[in-house]
C-alpha cells in the first residue's frame, strides 16, 4: 500500500511512468494477485462457483477487480481472470478442482493431442474478457493490468493434466517429441499473442506474461525449447503503446535469457536469495544488463536518478515493485537447502581483482565409498551400520561376493578418476576449478575432501553427490556430512557450500543412458532383440507406509504427494524411453539391505521373471541410480540377476556403467556450471 496520497493524478500515471523508466514521486505498488480470493467479501460474491464462471462473467469480474482496491490505495488494478480461461477457450478440458487447481481431463501427450487445440480468437472465444476489461476502463482511475500464461507454463498443464511438482511428463514430451513439443509451443504462443493483443485493444494499460513454472527448466533447455515461443508472443507486442512485464518463479538463472524475450521489463520471485536481491538487481539503466550479465531493474536504483522524499530532498527512482505470485512452499520439486552463514571475514581468503575472485571454485565429489580389499571388508560393513560390527555369517556372506568378483574393489579408482576427468573438464572452458573427492563410507572421506578445500584456501565451494536421483536418505546425508565437518571446523574456517540434489533429467546424462541401452540391445542374438524389455534400476530403499496407505522412504519426510526418488527413476526411465521409442519398460531396485523393514520393489529378480512369464525373450538392465563399476554392479547385475534370467530362460544384458565416458564427464561440468549460474556467491 501507498499509505497517504493526495496526489492522485501522480497516482493516476506513476506505475506507468515507472515502467517508462520515467521518475516517480515513490514506488508503485500493485499485488499480482490483488483480486481478491483472501477477503472474505470475495468469498461472498463468488458463493459455489468455481474462478472459471466468474471469469464468464463480465459483471461478476469486475466487481472482483474492484473490491481489493476498497481496502488498498494501490498504483494499478489487475484484471481478475486466470491463466487457464484461453485454454479451456481452446479446446481443453479445464476444470477448477478446491485444493488441487487447475485439472486438464486429457492431457498432451500426441500430435493428434495437440491438433484438439485450435488457435484461440479472442472476440468469438473470450468476449467476456473483453467486455469486462471494458466496463473496468469506466470505472478505474488507475492503470488497469491485463495478463496471460505463458506458453511453457500453459503447456506444462496441458501435458501434466494439472500441478506439478517434477514436470517429468513435459520434460519427457520436450525432449523425446520436439516435434510435439514445437507444435504445441506454436499453438500456445499465437493463442497467448492474440489473447493480449485483444486485451489492449479492449483498453488495458499494461499487460503481464506470467511464466510461474519456468524455472523448473535449466538455461540450456529455456534457449531451445521456451524461449523462441515466448518471443514470438512478446516481440509480437512492441508495435502497442504499453508496458510488457515478462514475470517467472525461480529464475534466476534464466534472466539473463528472459532479458532476451522481448518484454520491457521482468519481474522476480523465488530467485536465489544469495547475493540476487536489490542491491544485484537495482543497479544502472532502465533495462540494461547488471553485473555478470544479469537484467538491470525497472527504473533507476542506488546511486542514480532520485531518492524517496524525506532522503536528502530527492525523488524515488522510477522501479515497479509487485509483490510476487510465487507457488505454496509446499509445490516445487527441489528438496529443502540448507543454509550456511554468508562469507567470511576472518577465514582464508583469495585477493580479489575488481569483482572476480582468484581462488578457484571447489567441487567436492561424493561417493558412497568401498572396501580397500578383503582385509578392510569388516571396517567398511561396520561404517555402513553406523558402527555396528556385522554378525559373522553376515561377514562372511560379503567376503564370498567379493571373492565371487576376483575381489575387485574398483570403486575408489572410478571415482578418483571421475574427479580428475571432471577437473579437466570444467577448466577446458571458462573457470578455475578444482575437484576434490569425499567418500560416506571409505577414506577419503567427506570430511577430509573438506579439510583439504581449507587448506587449499577454497572459498566457494559445490557439492556433487555422483547419484542421480535426490532421496532424504542418500543425498541428504552426504549434505549432512558435508555441513558437520564444515561446524566443527567453525565457521570462519570456509569454504562456503552449495549442493548439486538432483540430475536424473540431465540431456546429456539421458543421452548417455540412452546410447548404452541400445548397445545393449544391439548385443543381444538378433532372434532374442525383438522380444527384449529394458529394465532401469537403482538401489532401493527402506520403506515406510503412510496412513494412506501410500509409500516413501523409511527416514525422509522431506516428500509431499509421492516419493520424489521414485518419482525421478520413474523420470529417469521415461526419458531414455522416448528417446529410443521403447515400447516395453519397466523399473526395478536392487542391493537391498538385509533388515526387517519393507524395501522398495520390486526387485530386479522378480521384474525378470514377471517378463519372462509375459513372453518376452530378452532383458537388458540399466542401472540409472549408479555411475560406476562396483560390487552392485558385478555381483547383484552380472552374477546374481543374469543366473535368474537364465533360469527363467531369457537372454540378459546390462549397460555400460558411466564411468569416465567423456559424455557423462560432459553431463556432469554441465550440471556444475548450470548450478553456479542459478546459485551465485554468498
């Protein structure tokens, strides 16, 4: 709110001067989702109908419009619509379910999907957006704002068939269909384009393009499959007189990217809060590029153009400032993150040249570790159960599948050598970096990589588990042990971490996963290939049930709806799926531990067998959730799995393990670099 104006002609034009990046007597302010639906007289007018009917209805979305601004003296009025009237207008099957939002009875997932769709034509479609758009323009004496979804976000529902918190199936669709994808994207944007051009012809004074789920896409992705989409819509506004806001949740590595789009000015929310705040973005001109490339503010900032009256005596610099429309907490797919203390200051530290450091960046990579030999197989079984000698049968037992390996313990090379390869591989493009090893349960462990990165003077520092999928009880422990080492250090001893959680849906990681299959395939008797099914595993888990009857992992609850580790193998597997056309897929788990809870399945044994009984002739495993060579690998896959297949009279074949193949070392700087730039320095 504004507080006390008298000046209601300044009010009457200052969100649009600003926007100009003209000066502003103070801040405008305005509430994206200042329509409303959180006051209880809202709740009255809209009594048992759902938002979709009150949009129908040009009297009832005004009186909507309006009744926020009875309470707030506010510098603009947003119309009172929602992002999913044009789709419905299309030809989708939208329904407003309480609790649950916006639901799509069938979802995109074909050409023949898409081709339900026609292109939106406003006066015929939605008349009644334009009508109360119409009749608002006679009631307001400020701005009025119209807004629309943007494509990828429109999309995003229409192939999900609702919220999501993954976005697995409009990953799937946008990798493995881009020709589905690219139709769809077209359809959107000249609906979108069409949309907000008619509501400035109905007479509103500025329009928004809101892109919530944006950043569920890393940058690589955005420029190819979101960005081309979105300038059509927004390049396709520049010949009208008014202001284009281009909003989206969670971008912050995707500014400098949307600063391409085409819209006059962004707006922020959920952006990385380390060092991307006012002080980073509220730096130089109107629009031009800040530091390290990122989009400048909307008006002038520190240092420039005018200060608020009662500062020295000057003007407020022009800035729109909108209170974001950010998802519930509870809505987006990434695990919590732990927060550290920000730099420090009596820690070691690197000079710095202008604004960049010379200390190189520390990549801490984290495995689950290995025996060193027979000899060290009981200090190994005893770390893994928290210090807990195992029972002597139990020993033996794992003595025996080593021996039945050659007592082969790879593990510590491959990752030493994953280390190194990564290494080189960050330093062959832009950075300094140097990668250091930790192990969970073998030396080198996590806090001794960690020791060395403070001797070495690292100050900013990442986190990489070399395991795909997130779970509270994998990754989340490495984390844990990451920021115990780095507390009893004390806090001015550095460096300062981020985390790598999760690249199960990495392209080139997909890729990779991708060619190995069909190796595998390709290995199999030319009689057997037809008949083969691809099974894609990773370590299971102990489980849990929940009251409803549903499953999640024994000691996370860190998940909302569904596991998010089942839901990424699941992801995983989908993927490389339509990467390759596969049609007969499953997924299974492995290595499960010997205790008394319920463990993730079904096993790998069991899923041979069910598709042996199915009629198929073949199978080929894929380990998705490991990227090494290791007693899972050779003994669980390769001794005991292919002796069930052959029982069950099918041939077996398994994928190449990731390694130090050069396109997943890629994949991996790839992750890296995509993290820094969503992640800046604290």
């Amino acid at each position: 709110m504004n507080g006390q104006d008298t000046h209601t002609s300044d009010q009457a034009d200052r969100f649009l001067r600003a926007c100009r990046g003209d000066p502003v007597d103070r801040t405008p302010v305005w509430f994206m989702r200042q329509s409303g639906r959180y006051l209880p007289e809202y709740r009255e007018l809209r009594g048992d109908r759902d938002v979709l009917e009150m949009c129908r209805n040009p009297e009832l979305a005004v009186e909507a419009t309006l009744l926020p601004l009875q309470r707030m003296d506010v510098d603009a009025a947003i119309l009172f619509s929602d992002i999913m009237v044009p789709l419905a207008a299309m030809g989708a099957e939208v329904t407003i379910h309480p609790g649950l939002g916006p639901v799509v009875g069938q979802p995109i997932g074909s050409e023949t999907d898409v081709r339900r769709l026609r292109i939106l034509e406003p006066s015929a479609d939605v008349p009644f957006t334009l009508e109360a758009i119409r009749m608002l323009r006679k009631e307001l004496t400020i701005p009025l704002i119209g807004f629309a979804g943007a494509p990828f976000t429109l999309a995003s529902y229409l192939i999900e068939g609702g919220s999501s918190r993954t976005f697995v199936r409009t990953k799937a669709l946008m990798h493995g269909r881009p020709e589905v994808w690219a139709e769809l994207m077209a359809t959107l944007a000249a609906s979108v384009r069409a949309f907000l051009r008619a509501q400035v012809e109905a007479g509103v004074q500025a329009v928004q393009l809101f892109d919530s789920w944006v950043g569920a896409v890393d940058p690589d992705d955005y420029a190819r499959f979101v960005l081309p989409a979105t300038r059509h819509v927004l390049e396709g506004l520049s010949g009208l007189d008014v202001p284009r806001v281009h909003f989206g949740v969670g971008t912050g590595a995707l500014l400098p990217l949307m600063r391409d789009a085409g819209a006059g000015r962004r707006g922020l929310a959920d952006a990385p809060g380390r060092g991307l705040g006012a002080d980073r973005l509220r730096r130089g001109n109107p629009g031009e590029s800040g530091p390290g490339g990122l989009p400048g503010p909307v008006g002038g900032g520190r240092g420039q153009g005018h200060a608020r009256p009662g500062q020295g005596g000057r003007q407020a610099g022009a800035r729109v400032q909108p209170r974001p429309r950010g998802p519930p907490a509870d809505t987006r797919g990434d695990p919590p993150t732990p927060r550290r203390p920000g730099p420090r200051t009596n820690g070691p530290r690197r000079r710095r040249i202008g604004r960049r450091m010379t200390a190189p960046i520390g990549v801490l990579a984290m495995a689950y570790g290995t025996a060193d030999g027979p000899e060290d197989v009981e200090r190994y079984y005893t770390d893994i159960r928290g210090g807990r000698p195992p029972s002597p049968e139990h020993l033996e037992e794992l003595k025996a599948r080593y021996a039945a390996i050659g007592n082969r313990f790879p593990l510590l090379d491959i990752t030493r050598a994953q280390a190194a390869a990564l290494e080189r591989e960050l330093n062959g493009g832009q950075g300094s970096f140097r990668v250091y090893l930790g192990m969970k349960h073998s030396p080198p462990f996590i806090a001794d990589g960690v020791a060395r990165m403070r001797r070495d003077g690292i100050e900013r520092a990442v986190g990489l588990v070399l395991a795909p999928h997130w779970s509270g009880m994998s990754v989340e422990t490495y984390v844990e042990r990451v920021e115990k080492a780095l507390a009893e250090a004390g806090a001015a001893e550095g460096p300062s971490f981020s985390y790598v959680r999760q690249w199960y849906d990495e392209p080139g990681f997909i890729d990779l996963l991708a060619a190995g299959v069909e190796a595998a395939l390709g290995r199999l008797d030319d009689a057997r290939r037809p008949g083969a099914a691809v099974i894609f595993s990773a370590h299971s888990l102990p489980t849990r049930s929940l009251p409803d009857g549903s499953l999640r992992c024994k000691l996370c609850d860190l998940c909302g709806p569904s596991c998010r580790y089942v839901d990424q193998l699941r992801a995983t597997a989908d993927f490389v799926a339509d990467r390759l056309g596969l049609v007969s897929y499953a997924i299974g788990w492995q290595s499960a531990g010997r205790t008394p809870d319920p463990w993730w399945g079904p096993p790998v044994e069991e899923v041979i067998m069910e598709l042996a009984a199915a009629g198929h002739t073949a199978v080929v495993v894929c380990s998705a959730g490991f990227v090494a060579d290791h007693l899972e690998i050779l003994y669980d896959l390769d001794i005991e799995a292919r002796a069930v297949a052959e029982e069950a009279g099918v041939a077996f074949a398994r994928t190449e393990m990731p390694g130090t193949h050069p396109r997943f070392i890629a994949a991996l700087a790839r992750v890296i670099r995509n993290h820094l730039r969503a992640t800046p320095p604290r």
